[in-house]
C-alpha cells in the first residue's frame, strides 16, 4: 500500500531545501524520507528534559493511505509503539516511533506482522496476492533479523504466507 505523506497538514517537513513547494509526498513500501520541524513552529527552550517533553506541543504527521477513506495523524514527538485502526480494529498499520540520544528519530510505518528470522540461514517470504492463484515474493529475513510485512501482503483474501528455506 502507498502512503501519501500530506506535508501541508503536517509539522515536519522534507529536510532538502530546494523542495520547500512540494506538499505531498507519496512513499513506497520500504522508502525512506529525511525530514526535519518546520521553520514556522516555535522551539521551546527548558532546562529540564523532563518538563521539556511534557511542555512541548506534540508534532504529527499527516498520512492518507492508498486504498483506505480519511486521514490518519501520526503523532512523532516520543518514542512509542501505536496501532492505528484502518477499516475495523483488527485492520491497521503500526506506527513505531525511535530516537537517538533525542537528536534523530526513526519512525517505521508497518503491518502488525512480522517474520522473525531464528534460524542459521536466509528464509525468503511469499504471500498469496489478491487473485489468490498467484504468489508474490515479499523477500529475504536473514539469520536472526526481522522483517516488516507490507499491508498489501498482509489484508488478502486468503491472509497466506509462504517460507523457503534454501538448501
């Protein structure tokens, strides 16, 4: 699923200077996007990092997913894990938000599945598509890694997955 990244309606922006005009940003499954706060919103300056965090306004970003009604508000400012609700509350994505030493952040937008990878060798991951007599390749876990399943892969029809081992 592609999500649509509203910039207009959102308070950081796309770190490159020279692309101030663009206002939405559609990201692919795996994309990644450097973005900083925008210019306009105030920084709050305390001594405390405590009464810092509970004085700061909470930052957002704005996503429209492909396929789904409405818009969704992604809240960045601490780190957590939360699940967003799309069509029913067992349908949604997860948005997992981290930070180093406060200074970057990550924030991951995924399905609620993932394969964790436990044993000594590469496993490769396939889902059923949606005409349910095809199968996709997702890609690759390796030993001891995890990987984020795509929406698409994960709200089928059949909701099927598939692991080769190779050897």
């Amino acid at each position: 699923v592609d999500v649509t990244y509203i910039l207009a309606e959102s308070d950081l922006v796309l770190f490159e200077e020279q692309v101030s005009s663009v206002k939405e940003v559609v990201l692919k499954p795996g994309a990644i996007v450097g973005l900083k706060k925008a210019q306009n919103k105030e920084k709050v300056q305390t001594v405390s990092i405590l009464r810092d965090q509970d004085s700061r306004e909470q930052m957002f970003l704005t996503l429209q997913m492909e396929g789904y009604k409405g818009k969704f508000q992604v809240p960045v400012l601490r780190s957590d894990t939360r699940f967003f609700p799309m069509i029913s509350e067992t349908n949604g994505f997860i948005s997992q938000v981290s930070s180093e030493e406060g200074l970057l952040k990550t924030i991951i937008l995924r399905s609620p599945v993932q394969v964790i990878n436990q044993f000594d060798q590469p496993v490769e991951v396939f889902y059923m598509t949606k005409q349910g007599n095809e199968v996709a390749r997702i890609g690759v876990v390796e030993p001891l890694a995890t990987l984020n399943l795509p929406l698409d892969a994960v709200y089928t029809p059949t909701a099927e997955l598939f692991f080769r081992v190779n050897g």
